[in-house]
C-alpha cells in the first residue's frame, strides 16, 4: 500500500470532531505532484475542515497526513515548519489590514524563511507584476476589491514557494463579476504545475481545471475520478443527486 | 470598551436639528445662526447665574484675584511655586506612563497565553488586575509608600516618596490598561491569527506583527481616556510628602488665604491634557485616510 512517500499530500483514515458532532469520518485521500485536486459537495460535508487539518489549524482527532514524505501528525512536529511547505487562501482573504500590500506579502518570507527585506521584496514584486497588482503594492487591503484582495492573498501565500497550495472556496465572498479574475489567476497556478486542493462551489470551474474531483458527503469522500467522469456520468446516486441539484440551480 | 471615543468627538450637533435637505455635516446659514444664538443665550444664562450670585464678589477676589493668580504662579520665598511643582507631576506622569505601558502589555498577553503549563501565569495576571483594580489608588499609595519603606529592605525600602508614588500609579493603573490592551487583541478576528499561523508565523511572531500592531490602534482612545486619568492622579502622590502641583496650591492657599492657586493649577492640568488629546485624534485620523474611511470589502 501507498504510504505517501511520493506524493504531495498523502491522508489515511483522517477523523475529526467537534464535540458531539463527527466531521471527518475517515477521509482517505493521495493527492500526486501537480495534480489539481478539487473538493466538492454540499455546506458542511466537510470540505473546509479537511483543508484546515492539512494545515494544522485543527488538530486531527485520529488517522495520519503526509506531506511530501513528511507525517505531519506525528507527535513533536513542528507545525510552522510544516506551514511553510503549504500555502493557504481563504475564503475571507484575511489579509493584515494594518499593513500595505508589499508587507503583507513580505512579512512571512522575512520572518519566517529569514529572507533579507530586500530579497523579500523583490520576490513580491515579481509576483505582483505576474497577477497584474504592481500598482497596488503600497495600497492598504482595505482600499482593494474583493478580487483584488483575494489575488493578494494567493500571492502571499505563494511568496512563501509552498509545495501545495489550500484553497479554501476562494470565491465564495466575492461578487459574481470578480470571481473570474480570481478562477484565471488559479488557472495560472494549474497550468504551471502548482499541486492544488481545492474546496469549492464553482463546478464549471472544478470541471474545467481538476485533474480528479471528490465529492464530500457527511465527512467521507463518496466518490472521486476525473471530471469528465463525475460531471457527466457519477456513479454514487448521491453524487448524481447533489449535481442535478447544482445543474437545477443553474450552476453548472 | 473598544468602541468608545472612536468617533469624532470634537463635532458637537447643532442645538436644533439642521434644516430637512441639508447635509447634517454641513451647517446652512439659518442653522448658523440659531446655533449661534443658542450658545449665546447658554452661556449669558450661565454667567448671568455666577454674577448675580450673592457671594459671587468674594468668591471672584479668592479665586480669581489677578495678583495672587500670578503669585502663586511664580512663587514667593515662602510659597513654592505651582508651575514649577507642577513639573514633579509631568515627570510622574511621564515615567508613570512608559512603564504602564509595558507593565499592562506584559499583563494582557500573558493573559491570553493558551496552553496548561502557563496556568500559573494566568492565573497571577488574573489576581493581579482583580486585585489592583479594586483597591482605590490612595490606599496602594498608602500601602506602598509606608509600607516597603517599614520593611527595612536593602534597597527598596530607601526610596524617595516620589518612586513610591510612581510605584503604586503603576501597580494600579497596569490593571486598568491591561484591561484595555485585552479587550484589544480579543476584538482582532481569530482568522488574522489563522492566516499568520498558516504562513508558518510562530504563535509569538502573530502576535508581535499581526495582533498587537492591530489591538493596540483600536484602543488608543481609551487608553488616552486611562492616560488623562493618570495626569490627574498624579495629585495623589502627594498624600506621601512629594509637592507637587495641588500641594503646592494647597500651601500657597494655606498661608496667603486665597484661592487662585486652585485655578492655577487646574488650569495647569487641562493644558496639559488638550495636547494629548487633539494627539490622538491625529493619530486616528491618520488611520481613518490610510484605509479609507471604513471601507469593508
């Protein structure tokens, strides 16, 4: 059996709790180098939680997860160490308010990796010049769009050269007309060979970018395969109704 | 806590409501006028009570009397002067407020340090401001100042009444002010720590480049409402002996049986106090234009 050694991301029998209330039932998941794994399925099937125990934002209550070879839910890890090697966008962006666009940016990778300002800084312009924000370097988030401040945050979880990318429904604040701005700068990381999961409501983005798409229900993975295959023909009748659910509303 | 004294608080509203169809921020002539002529008619009305008043002559010779209001400024041989005692206040009040400062940040944080092995710590900042925040400040300086001395110390017990005074300002104030920095770095959202943490940023680098910088901006107006206590305060010290500014009137009253060293000083307090407030309302001003009045994305 695969122990994760090669891969990106590797999860084995993950559970979590909160309280009472079971939210990862055991979630077996290998997500390969460059590979664009999205996450879909109903608010509350856990997709969100998942992320954040990747990211040890929340301690997993039983199983394993291996990043790059490395367990990271053995005892004694040292998780900021592990958070370097894994970026995380949010779906509220969470960028500091209190400091322009360039320090954001710059702040993890000068005190965290130890790069000296300068470094550091020309590091960030070079990401902002490539999403088209170079203007917006010495703006506070506040005066930012939404999609604006979400292209911030993916940069500054970029500087930082993470092996994989979190994305957690980074769409989902914002208004209809800037999501696409948002979905390209994505597609950028996909096409370059970034190793992504992501959580999202967006199918035809999902359907569009994914190289294998799971669906969530109630704290497990129902079923997962390549797009083409889940959107068109899903075999777990769950997933068939969660998708003609989402083809009722019109969004896919 | 937090959100007291954010707006601004120099705009007073006109006496009448402004006309319908006008702007409330801009005042339209008819409005002008009325709120002209109702601060007129307050203020005559007021005087009119001070002046008609039947001791009103007495009490403007004790108070008010030109020759001693100058006096007491200055001094005489025998009298201290009030501005020159007052400069033992600035200079309580000054090192009082830096140590303050740090004291009460190292009170919050510890405070707010998760994890079962800093139990003890938490549980002394919780005694502490419990503790300090009760007992009224006169009785800390009488505590301190007659106290540590009485213990025969080595070094502690040799120190002037000033140190002492400053002392207890410190003790007491840090609780207050460590009350204020909490409800700070409590009202920053949990998920600008999560983004810090997520960035690989320790528990400790979050704190000191994400939470603080943003908790301690939010509080400033009412630590200057804590500071602006503490300038007045700064009187008390001299139940242990210190002269400073109320003292020094108080003498001067004492032996020239007038009163206008009372006003002196008064007046002495709330120049003081105006600088530092029209500093703050700078300071936040300044934060308003950097991000934009409000914006919320």
């Amino acid at each position: 059996m695969n122990s994760g050694e090669a891969s990106a991301l590797f999860l084995e029998g993950v559970h979590k709790s909160f309280g009472e209330n079971e939210v990862l039932k055991g979630i077996d998941l290998v997500v390969e180098p460059h590979e664009v794994v999205c996450l879909i399925g109903a608010s509350g099937s856990g997709k969100s939680t998942l992320l954040k125990c990747v990211n040890l934002t929340e301690p997993v209550d039983s199983g394993r997860i291996v990043v790059e070879g490395e367990e990271i839910t053995a005892e004694g890890v040292n998780v900021n160490r592990v958070r370097r090697k894994i970026g995380i966008v949010f779906q509220a962006f969470n960028l500091f308010p209190h400091m322009a666009v360039l320090q954001n940016i710059t702040l993890a990778p000068h005190e965290v990796l130890k790069m000296d300002r300068k470094a550091a800084e020309r590091r960030a312009l070079e990401l902002l010049e490539r999403f088209g924000l170079l203007d917006k370097r010495d703006e506070y988030p506040d005066r930012l769009s939404g999609g604006q401040q979400q292209r911030v945050a993916i940069v500054r979880a970029l500087a930082m050269r993470p092996s994989v990318m979190l994305l957690d429904e980074v769409t989902s604040a914002l208004d209809p007309e800037l999501v696409a701005e948002v979905l390209s700068v994505i597609r950028g990381l996909a096409d370059e060979g970034m190793t992504m999961l992501i959580a999202t409501h967006e199918m035809g983005f999902a359907r569009d970018i994914a190289s294998r798409v799971c669906f969530l229900e109630a704290g497990r993975i129902l079923e997962q395969g390549p797009p083409e295959r889940i959107f068109t023909s899903p075999e777990n009748p769950r997933t068939r109704q969660f998708l003609q659910r989402i083809i009722a509303a019109g969004r896919l | 806590m937090t959100t007291r004294g954010t707006g601004p608080a120099g705009t007073l509203e006109p006496p009448s409501p402004p006309p319908p169809g006008r702007g409330s921020k801009m005042l339209g002539g008819h409005a002008v006028l009325v709120s002209g002529v109702s601060t007129i008619l307050f203020f005559a009305v007021i005087a009119a009570i001070v002046v008609l008043a039947p001791g009103s002559e007495v009490v403007a010779e004790r108070f008010f009397n030109p020759f001693h209001l100058r006096q007491s400024f200055f001094g005489t041989e025998s009298e201290p002067s009030v501005v020159g005692a007052f400069l033992l206040n600035v200079y309580i009040f000054v090192i009082s407020e830096a140590l303050i400062l740090i004291l009460a940040l190292v009170i919050a944080v510890v405070r707010g340090i998760p994890g079962p092995v800093f139990f003890p710590f938490r549980m002394i900042a919780i005694a502490y401001t419990d503790l300090f925040r009760g007992i009224p400040l006169i009785l800390v300086l009488y505590i301190i100042g007659f106290g540590v001395p009485g213990l025969g110390l080595a070094f502690f017990s040799y120190l002037s009444d000033v140190t002492y005074g400053i002392i207890a300002l410190v003790l007491v104030y840090s609780a207050y002010v460590a009350e204020v920095y909490r409800a700070g770095i409590e009202s920053v959202h949990e998920s600008q720590n999560a983004a810090a943490r997520s960035l690989g940023l320790s528990r400790w680098q979050s704190l000191r480049f994400v939470i603080l910088p943003q908790a301690i901006r939010r509080v400033i107006p009412p630590l200057l409402n804590d500071f602006i206590g503490l300038q007045k305060d700064t009187a008390l010290v001299s139940v242990l002996g210190s002269i400073e500014a109320a003292r020094a009137a108080q003498i001067y009253g004492a032996s020239q049986f007038n009163y206008a060293s009372y006003v002196v000083a008064a007046l002495l307090f709330v120049l003081i106090t105006i600088p530092l407030a029209r500093f703050t309302d700078r300071l936040i001003a300044r934060d308003k234009r950097r991000h934009g009045a409000g914006a919320v994305a």
